[in-house]
C-alpha cells in the first residue's frame, strides 16, 4: 500500500534558493519516512501572497507593487528548470511530489505570476503543470488566470494523480474534468483551514470515490523574516499565522489522517487503492450514476492566449 503524506512546514519566504534548498531536504526526510507521494501547500514555493487580504494595492510603485516584485524576482520559472533541485531529489528518493508554487510565466509579456501545481514523478520527470483557473477574490491582485491546459490526472509511481488548487475545489464541474480522468489520489493544496473545508475534503472523497489529501502553510510568527516590508505577513511571532490543519479523506468520505493543526511535520496515510475500485460500485459519479442524457460537461482544453501569430 502506499504511504501518501502532507507536507505541513513553512516555506522559506521569498527566497527561490533557500526555498528549493528546503524543499529538496523535506523530500529526503519524507523518503526516510517511507513516503511516496507528498503534496506541498498552495504557494508553497516561495511563500503564499498573505498580503492580498490586507493590504491596500495601488498603480504607484513601492508599497504593494514593491510586495509583488519581491514574490516576482523569487518565484521559479520552468521553462529555465528552475525545479531541477526538486525533480532531482524526487528522483534520487523515488518520491511523487506535489508542488505548489508561484510560477512566473515565460510566455507573452514574461509579467504574469501564477498560482501553480506541478506533480512531478518519481522518476523525476514533470508529468503536469495546472496553473489554478479562478484565483480567489484578492488574490487576483497577484496571480493570472490558468486555463485547462493543466486539468489532468497522469499516471505516476503510486498510481493515477489530479490536483486542484483551494478554492478550485468548489468548482463542482472542474472536480468533474478530474473525475472523469479515473483519479485515484486527488490532491487540494490550499490556504483554506476552517473546519468547513475539511467538510469539503470529506465530501469530494465520497463524490469521486477517491483519496484526497489537503494541506495548507504550518506558519507560526517566528518563522516569518524580519525583513519583509511592512503588512506583506501579519502576525506576532508567538502565534500561529496559518496552522496547517491538513486532512487525508477515504473513498467513502472517511477521515484517514488529520486534520493535523497547530502542528508542524508530516501528516501521513497508508492506503489501499482497492478501495478506489469498491466504492465505484455503488456510486461512480462519472460512470454508471452518470446521465450523460441529460447533463454534459465540455472542458476546453486549448491554450487561451492573447495574441496569436500566424504565417502562412
């Protein structure tokens, strides 16, 4: 059976060096604790844009655009390889990951962040880059709208893997783009921690008749640089600024692991895909308890680009 687990420590904020420094020691850690598939939080890499809900933007430069460059100059662009530390050491571990992060687009203006998941396999290959389709209400100060190039489920070592990032899960047909792809482990980063989301983990468990494992940052205040600018992290450094509270759901909506507050390392599960299979028997959303007779869902999966250029 394999050991699936949440990664619940903090990133190193806004620093790409000393973040994929940190995130190549957790994979070997997890590898010694018999981990084989590990989902980092949303934005893990480097650090989630906590400042969307509080500050105040503006079209001058500094202040809040100054907080914007700062997660720009250290966010990983992938058409450089800037994940190699992380493919290598899923490879040298034979380890899945999970990875959220801030991604800087290369295409177009080369000026757009995204919020971005990418599961790379245990033999260290990129198997899937989603960039999150609706960023949530403030967060569209920062992050850029994906398309559903990255809506897919891919085979990997520990068996068929999806992922939607936070609020995305809410989306009841881009969960239905993941189900219709056979997923069996449906990963949810997310900067979400009420008690109402981990409601939700349960129910997408029992809708897709799947595993689903959630995480958020593990952020207390003394792990937040002094030298961020001001109002980017609020919080005093004897409390905790986000408290992780990751969860691992069951085919049938059960609770396998967690949730795990308040609380830093890894929140683990072994499980059965088997149970995948038997809990499709009685209810397979997208199989025989579908009515394609009535209700259809139509996912667009071209690249949504501004400008096309054509030659003939």
């Amino acid at each position: 059976m394999p050991k699936i687990a949440a990664v619940q420590y903090p990133p190193i904020f806004y620093s790409l060096e000393k973040g994929l420094e940190r995130a190549v020691e957790i994979i070997a850690e997890a590898a010694n604790e018999g981990v084989e598939l590990l989902t980092f939080p949303e934005a893990w890499l480097t650090g989630y844009p906590m400042m969307t809900w509080s500050a105040t933007p503006s079209n001058e430069f500094g202040t809040f655009s100054g907080m914007y460059k700062l997660i720009y100059d250290n966010a990983p662009d992938l058409s450089k390889d800037h994940l190699r530390p992380v493919c290598d050491a899923a490879r040298e571990h034979g380890v899945v990951v999970v990875m959220g992060l801030n991604e800087r687009a290369s295409e177009m203006s080369a000026g757009t962040l995204y919020n971005t998941a990418v599961t790379i396999d245990a033999t260290g290959d990129i198997l899937n880059v989603h960039r999150k389709v609706m960023p949530t209400n403030a967060e569209r100060m920062v992050w850029g709208f994906g398309d559903a190039r990255g809506i897919n489920v891919v085979d990997t070592a520990v068996g068929r893997v999806g992922c939607l990032l936070c609020w995305e899960n809410f989306m009841p047909l881009a969960r239905a783009a993941i189900y219709a792809q056979n997923v069996e482990i449906y990963c949810a980063p997310t900067a979400d921690h009420r008690e109402n989301w981990l409601a939700s983990m349960q129910h997408i468990g029992r809708e897709g008749s799947c595993f689903v494992v959630s995480v958020m940052p593990a952020v207390e205040g003394a792990d937040v640089p002094d030298n961020l600018p001001a109002g980017m992290i609020e919080g005093s450094k004897d409390a905790w600024v986000a408290p992780g509270n990751g969860i691992i759901c069951g085919p049938l909506g059960n609770i396998v692991a967690g949730p795990m507050k308040q609380e830093k390392g890894f929140l683990k599960a072994d499980i059965d895909l088997g149970q995948v299979r038997e809990a499709r028997r009685s209810f397979d959303v997208v199989g025989h308890y579908s009515r394609p007779d009535i209700f259809q869902l139509t996912v667009n999966k071209s690249p949504q680009v501004p400008v096309q250029f054509q030659f003939e």
